[in-house]
C-alpha cells in the first residue's frame, strides 16, 4: 500500500511552466517600476505636468458647465501654488464707457464698445449694478434687467464677478509641489509676458473655451509662459498658454 501511494503522489516542487510564468512576471513588474522612476525622481516634470493638467481640466468644465474659469496664482503663495475660479457668466472681463447720457428710466445704455460683455453678466455702471439681458453689436448698446439711474456720458461700465473656488481642484493639484506640506519645496512658478515677469497674470477660459490672458493692466495679446525653475538644481521648464487656447512647453 505504502509502495502504491509513492507512486500515484504527484512530483514535489515547480513545474518548468511555473516557473516561467513567475520569471514573466518578474520582468513585467520590474519594466514598470524602472519606467516609474523618472515620473517620481524628476519634480521639475512632475510639476509641469500638473499645472498643464489643472489648465486642461479648467477649460473642460468650462466648456461642460457653461461657467467662465479663471486661473491665477495664489495671492496668498503666488510662488507655489494656483488658483481656480469659476462664475456663472459667459465673458471674462470687460469695461467701457458711456457714449451717451443714461437717463434715470433707460433700461437699454449705449457704450463705446461692447467687445467682451455676454447676456448673464452683471454690470457694475457708474457704481450701480444690473444684469445684461440682452447685447447688441450693432449699436453697441446693452439691455439691463433694471435701470441704473442717471448717468453721464463718460461713465465707467465694468463687469462684476464674485470668482468661487471650485471644488473640484483640490489642494495637491493646485500645489506646484507634490506636497503641500513641504517646508523647503523644489520648484517656483513664475509668470512672464515677452520675457518680462509679471505677478499679475491671470488666464480667463469662457464658456466657449475661448482663453483670454491678461495682466494687471489688462488683457494682453502676447502669449503667457508659466515658468517653473528647480531652486536646487536651476533648471527650467514652461507651460505657454497662447491667447485663444493654444498650449505648449
């Protein structure tokens, strides 16, 4: 009996195919972890390609919420971080100014220009404040859902944004470092127009996706490069935003 189950007992140890299919496996995981170095052991990358993701992202949902983004540094880190902004509203900024008197009944003003207004925004003329119902191009003229009062020729209309943080960004991809705990962190943003840094510089995404650049003069033609330098070994890397939308590094 002893002799009969010796001989009908399958052979102890790893068959060669096995033993193969473990060395495969082997060799896959080791591919995908020296191929994940670089993403991890290269912050200056790491960074760059946050901050083109965050740009990405904000003009997604801008486009899929039909809210105008706007993207700045954080006034309160401007060096490490950003911030994204939304409204209900579909232009980014605008301003003009009366071409005519505003009597105290008008609902309908005539502007010198209407270039950036959009039905939805809120106006801010001479200090009082109404929603545009409608904008016409053709006589440059704004329909308000309320009068203004009295107003001079020559008087400033602007449009008023009440900018929310949106949630969907949270701290680590608004971060230009991995972490934002970092108490000595590697990598610096910096904005610049023509090469010469701005601390002002704002990219503004409507609802059509369209990207208007500006800095704290205005809106600006010229394309915006966010550069991003590594304080420990000086070197440099850029996401440039083109007006209209174009991206690149």
């Amino acid at each position: 009996m002893a002799r009969n189950y010796q001989r009908t007992s399958p052979a102890s140890g790893y068959t060669l195919m096995e033993l193969v299919v473990v060395m495969v496996m082997i060799g896959i995981l080791s591919g995908i972890v020296i191929n994940a170095r670089p993403w991890y052991e290269n912050p200056l990358k790491n960074s760059q390609d946050r901050l083109q993701s965050a740009i990405k992202l904000a003009r997604t949902r801008a486009v899929n919420t039909t809210s105008t983004y706007r993207i700045n540094a954080d006034p309160n880190n401007p060096n490490e971080a950003i911030k994204v902004q939304r409204i209900r509203s579909g232009s980014c900024q605008a301003n003009a100014t009366l071409r005519q008197d505003a009597l105290a009944t008008d609902t309908t003003i005539a502007l010198n220009s209407v270039n950036g207004f959009a039905i939805g925004d809120r106006v801010s003329v001479g200090g009082t404040q109404a929603d545009v119902l409608s904008v016409n191009f053709g006589d440059n003229t704004l329909t308000l859902g309320s009068t203004v009062g009295a107003k001079a020729t020559g008087t400033k209309v602007e449009t008023v944004k009440n900018w929310k943080n949106d949630g969907a960004f949270l701290e680590e991809d608004l971060n230009i470092n991995k972490k934002s705990s970092q108490t000595d962190p590697d990598i610096r943003l910096a904005g610049k127009f023509g090469g010469t840094a701005v601390t002002g510089w704002s990219i503004c995404i409507n609802s059509r996706g369209l990207v208007s650049l500006f800095n704290a003069d205005g809106i600006v033609n010229s394309e915006l490069n966010l550069v991003l330098t590594n304080s420990r070994t000086n070197e440099e890397a850029r996401v440039t935003v083109a007006p209209g939308g174009a991206m690149g590094n």
